[in-house]
C-alpha cells in the first residue's frame, strides 16, 4: 500500500488510539456530491464601525460617542452640529464633525428563515466560524460572582440561557465571563453555544466574595451579621476607624470588581463591532462613610476604568440581580433581644446599604454611556433592553484646547464631559463623562515585547495571522490512558523565517506557548517553549510546501469544557499567528452514548475506486492509492472540490444488545456552510464487525466532495443514535470544520 493510506490510519491510530484498516473496506466507491444552496438574494449587510469611526483622543482632536433618545425612548438620528452643546470641564467646544453610525437593529444579518418545530433531543447545529468583519455585536457578560449572593445566582443562570435561547444572534461575538474567573476570563469570546452554556453553568455563588446567602443579611442580634455589626459599630465610641472589618470587606472587593472590568476592557479594545459589557451584580459602594480614603480608591479606579472604556470603544450596563427588593421585615429576621431603636437602625442600614450599592451601579453606567437596570425581576427583559440600545450612536468631535494634555503637579487631569440637545423639545443623552488628558499614542507602547506579542495573540478571539497557523484539537478515550485531549498544530512552513548555513543547511527558530484552559477560566497546562530547526535539501523544500506539525497531549482527569489557545512567534521577523480551539470532555464514567473528535483527510477518488472495485477492500501490498493533497490531510483540513473526505470517529458507551451481543447503532452526517444546512446523509446501521472493545467502537466514512462546491468553509456533523436507549441521551453527535478550496 502506498505511504499515504498507511499515514490516514496510522493518524487515526495516534489521535483515536484505536482505528484499522478493515474499516475502510465498507466505504463506498463514490459518495454524494453535495451542493451548496445560495439563496435567492444576498441580505444587506448591516454598517459597522471602520477605522476612522471610533472614539479618538489626540492632540487635534477628541471623538467620543453619544446615544440621544426622545421622551418615549426611540433613537433621534437627525441632530445637526448647531443643534448639540458639548462642553468640557463647563467649557464650551466648537463641533468640528457629527456623524450617526447606525447598526442592524435586527441584531442579525441574515434572513428569517421559516420557524420549524423545536425538537428538544435533536443535537445541535454546530456553531459558526465568525471572521472579524462578520461580527455584529460583541457583549461581554460580567457576572460579577465577587459580589453575587447565593440567591440571584440561580436567578442569573436562569437569564443567561435565556439570553442564549432566544436572543443571542449568529453573528454576535460572545462571552460569559466571572470577574473571579482569573486570567482565562477573556479565553471565551465566542459565537459558540456549547461554550457559553457551559460557562454559564459555572456561575455560582463565591463564599469568598462580599455577597452573602440572600441579598440582604438577616437582621439579629449576631455579632457577625453587617447591619447589626454596624448598627453597634455606629453605637460605640471605641469604633474603629474605618469602620467594620466587613466595611472594608465590601471596599475590598468593589475594587477587586472594578479590576476585573479594567482587564475585560482592555481585552475589547482590539475586538470589532460596537462592544458593550453588561456588568450583572448585587452592587457596590462608591462612598465609605467611614472610611473617605477606600472611597477616594473606588473611585478613582472608576475614572480609570471609565477612561479605558472611552478609548476602547466600550459601553457598560449595570445590572442588579437582586430585582425588586422588599427591604420590610422578613421571615429570616429576628429582633429578640433588640431595642426598638436597635430594630429601627437595622431597618434604616439595610436601606442605605441597598441603594448606595445600587449608586455604585448607576454611577459606572452612566459614566461610561450605558444604563442602570434595576428594580425588575425581568433580568432576561433588561438584557433585551441592552440589545434594543445598540441599534445606532452619534460621533461627536472636537479640537481640544492644549491645556487640555497638561500635567498638575506631574498628572494628568480627569476631564469632564458633557452633552446637552438644544433643539426645541425632551431628550435624553448618555455618553461618556469624561477621559483623561493622555493621547492615544501615549496610552500604546512602542513596542510589545515578545511576551506580550504571544499574550495579546492568545487573548484574542480571532486567531492571529502573522504565521498561518492551523489547530485540531480532539478528545479521545483510551482503556489505559483514560480521557485525553489531543491536538495537532499545523505551521505554514513559508511563514517561517530560515537563515541560511554552511554546506546548504537552513534554520528557523519560533516560541511557541500552549495554554490548556478551564471551564473555571484557570489554567489546566501551559506548554512554553522556543524551537530551532535545521533542514536541508528535500527537507526543506517539503517544509516550505507542506510546513509543520507540532503534537500535544493533554490528560484529562476532570470532565468539562475546556479550550486550548496557542501562539507562535518567528523569532527572527516577530511575526505572531495564534489559533484556538473548544473541546468538551464527557464523563466516560457516566455511560451516556458519547462520541470523540472527528478525524478527516482527503484523497482522490479514482485510486479509491479502483482500490474497492475488486476486492473491496485494499491488501498491504496495494499500490494504486498515491500520495494526496498534503493539504488534505488531519491537521491542515483544506479539500479541492471533488476529493474523497475519510471521516472517522470514536463511539463510547453504545448498549449491547443481549441477545446478539452486538450494539444497534445508527449513524449520520450532516454538511454545513454560513450556519445553513447544505446536505443530509441517510441513516446508515453501524457494523461493528470483528471489534472486540465494544465499548470504544471506531466508526469511518466517506464522501465525495462536488466537483461545483462552492469555496468556503463547512463543518461536518456527525450525528450517532443508539437504537437500545430509551432516555435523552439516546442520541449524540459530534463536528468538525474543513475547508474548500479552488
């Protein structure tokens, strides 16, 4: 048999751990030719913001964004410079350009499609690969678990799936992110469901955070309970000062918060689209009555976070999850023990504890353009308010005096912003309050180092195309080495910068970082490395044309939803590609019909052909299968129209039937380009043959690709279902994406 065939199996073998040749020999000599269904008309793309329409701060001029609303709420997109009053610092500023950028208020680019009935056991259809300019909205959903009570945990889970369900659109980058969550938080901006319901399965109440059971600490006479703590703090002469050590608690943590946002911000700076960050909290307080120093902390960190979010393009909604809150008696409290005026001083710190949180809350929406929502049970409703909000927004420019860049005592000033509509009539306008006197290019560093090069490509959404880089990451079981995660990095070999040597050798030296994340956001393992290559001759040249593939093998302990990010620098130019991928790891333990990752090369059809069409299948002395596409291959997944795709794959956990001791499984596949189904394969009865672990079954396949198909990427569907089961778990599937090429 020729090299390649033995190199499908033998890359089966070392991803899989458990495919033979004997299974090739049920395929089909041909397979469909799927073609790919255009629509009747292209949709209208939705305007989204370009280079020059941004918030800008330099020397010449200040842009900031504004949304102004009449009295009943609707968007007023007419107002002409004489018709707006900006000032800073009370100032008055000249308007040198006013322009309305307006965006798709349907949330989504793409037709409606008829509705269809919801079948709740039918697997997924897999996620669609946004690229930068397909992305309509990019919301980064804090749930701030630092300061989140036991309570409206649950009641935020409830609103995220909820938000998932029926309000997050196809072309609306993602994330779900804890501001405990550590520096995997900004490891999930994604338009992938599977990820977000998982991170979304996450949230849950942090015992280390400042909120408590419920939203409100009881009221009694227990020495650690907030509101009589500072009830008989407030009462004693020998107080503290500083107040109650959970005073300093809630401040503590207020910042902790705020820092969470800085980062998450700093993280949206670079990505497309009009960003928002809608922060759900229990709330926070601005001002200490105790303590004027944390207060002064708090909010300076907040004229910091407000000036990152103007810079970056940003707008933060505040969120509280508390809802509408009964702030009487309730059944929880007791008052044994207490004076009347002990009860009324409980009553009065529980009220002032609940709307100078809410403050901390209004105060950082309204300086950074967005809204408050509180007082409403509808969490799931505010999101949808936050969506409605992002229909369109003014820019507004300025010529900025050159005090307004001048230092005070070696700082710079925070300058204030304001925004008033002088045509005749009630509006509402919200936009940024102010930013500090800094420029844009004395906020950018020079020059990243190399570390922050890989960095800033591993926190990215979008992978980096510096080196073309490709990754396939795949989960696996194995009887010896339980569960893994296995991956293969492909590196253009022409992206590589090799230095020529004596006596016609060639050398290439990259670093290379791999970080295995958590559903927790922590980091499971992290690979660093740099390598130098030397070739020479054939080598070399089967480098430049088909590059390189680099390994990694991660064990998995825990089941859950975990990502690998992973960034390559070339040394010698520092140029930075970076790739990423999702994979969920499934509890073997739990004997649900689970399936690995999806294995996929192509190869011509005529040498396959002519392999079947005697004996069926091919013998190890076979010559007729040549060499294909190296670009065809597991790790690089680019097919030309009209190659065989080989498909294979894991089945774990199939029943037995007793009385044939065989599984009755059925599998199927599924192609689909843009989010739209484009073919359907037929059910098909998996043979399991002469396999002897019927719980590790391997399954393959094979199709043609058309020789019209379109260009573009797809993604393969697999979907399995057991004929033994009964339960909801009677049905699986699993996907993989490819590409097509000229």
């Amino acid at each position: 048999m020729k090299r390649s065939f033995l190199i499908a199996a033998l890359a089966c073998q070392l991803i899989l751990g458990q495919f033979t040749l004997t299974a090739f020999a049920q395929l089909p000599a041909t397979g469909p030719q799927p073609q790919p269904k255009s629509p009747q008309s292209e949709p209208q793309q939705p305007v989204r913001p370009s280079e020059e329409e941004t918030v800008r701060i330099t020397t010449n001029l200040v842009q900031v964004d504004a949304v102004v609303t009449d009295k009943n709420g609707n968007p007023v997109t007419d107002l002409k410079p004489e018709e707006l009053e900006i000032r800073e610092d009370d100032k008055p500023q000249k308007i040198t350009n006013l322009s309305y950028i307006a965006l798709d208020s349907s949330g989504s680019s793409r037709p409606a499609e008829p509705a269809k009935p919801i079948d709740k056991n039918a697997p997924p259809p897999p996620p669609i690969r946004l690229r930068p300019e397909q992305v309509h909205r990019t919301m980064a959903l804090v749930v701030d678990d630092l300061g989140l009570s036991f309570e409206s945990a649950h009641f935020v889970r409830q609103a995220l799936k909820k938000f998932l369900d029926q309000q997050m659109q196809p072309d609306d980058l993602v994330a779900i992110i804890r501001t405990g969550g550590g520096i995997g938080a900004l490891q999930q901006f994604t338009s992938d469901k599977r990820q977000l319901y998982a991170a979304v399965e996450k949230v849950k109440w942090n015992p280390t955070g400042r909120g408590g059971v419920a939203a409100f600490a009881p009221i009694g006479n227990d020495p650690t309970n907030s509101a009589t703590a500072r009830v008989n703090a407030d009462d004693s002469v020998d107080a503290p000062r500083g107040g109650t050590v959970e005073e300093f608690r809630e401040d503590l943590f207020a910042v902790g918060t705020l820092g969470a946002l800085n980062y998450i911000v700093r993280g949206l700076r670079q990505l497309p689209g009009r960003k928002s960050i809608v922060l759900i909290s229990d709330g926070f307080k601005i001002f200490n009555r105790s303590d004027a120093a944390n207060s002064t902390r708090i909010l300076d960190a907040l004229r910091h976070l407000t000036d990152l979010a103007n810079r970056a393009s940003v707008v933060i909604y505040t969120m509280d999850a508390r809802g509408l809150a009964t702030l009487a008696f309730s059944a929880a409290d007791s008052t044994a023990g207490m004076t009347i005026q002990q009860v009324e001083q409980s009553l009065s710190a529980r009220r002032a504890d609940f709307f100078e949180s809410q403050n901390g809350l209004n105060y950082l929406a309204l300086q950074t353009g967005g809204f408050a929502i509180r007082n409403t049970n509808d969490l799931s409703g505010g999101i949808k308010r936050v969506i409605e909000d992002q229909r369109g927004y003014y820019l507004i420019g300025y010529r900025p005096d050159e005090s307004t860049f001048d230092t005070v005592s070696g700082r710079r000033k925070f300058h204030k912003l304001s925004l008033k509509v002088t045509r005749p009539g009630k509006f509402n306008v919200r936009m940024r309050n102010g930013f500090y006197g800094i420029t844009d290019e004395e906020v950018k560093p020079t020059q990243l180092t190399s570390s922050q090069q890989m960095i800033s490509a591993l926190t990215s959404p979008f992978g980096s195309a510096g080196v073309h880089l490709r990754l396939t990451s795949l989960f696996a079981n194995d009887v010896k080495l339980g569960s893994m995660m296995r991956s293969i990095l492909h590196i253009k070999g022409r992206d590589l910068t090799f230095t020529d040597e004596s006596d016609g050798w060639h050398k290439a030296a990259f670093d290379i970082l791999a970080i295995t994340f958590g559903d927790n956001g922590m980091v499971v393992d992290q690979i660093g490395r740099t390598h130098t290559v030397r070739v020479k001759g054939k080598v070399y040249e089967r480098v430049l044309a088909d590059g390189l593939t680099y390994n990694i093998t991660v064990p998995v302990k825990k089941a859950g939803a975990y990502q690998l990010r992973t960034a390559l620098r070339d040394v010698p130019s520092e140029r930075v590609g970076s790739a990423s991928q999702f994979i969920e790891v499934p509890d073997i333990k739990k004997n649900r019909l689970t399936l690995s990752g999806i294995l996929v090369r192509g190869i011509s059809p005529q040498p396959l052909q002519k392999a079947f069409s005697d004996a069926g299948s091919p013998s190890e002395t076979d010559d007729t299968i040549d060499e294909s596409d190296p670009n065809a291959s597991p790790a690089v997944r680019q097919f030309k129209s009209g190659l065989v795709m080989l498909y294979g794959f894991g089945i774990y956990n199939a029943r037995i039937d007793n009385a044939t001791g065989k599984p009755q499984v059925q599998t199927q596949m599924k192609l689909f380009r843009d989010g739209r189904e484009v073919f359907t394969g037929k059910e098909v009865a998996f043979d399991a043959g002469s396999q002897s672990d019927l719980n590790r079954l391997t399954a393959t396949g094979a199709i043609q690709l058309g020789s019209q198909m379109q260009p573009g990427e797809y993604v393969l569907q697999v979907i399995v279902t057991d004929l033994l089961r009964k339960d909801k778990y009677r049905v699986t599937s699993q996907w993989t994406d490819f590409e097509v090429v000229k």
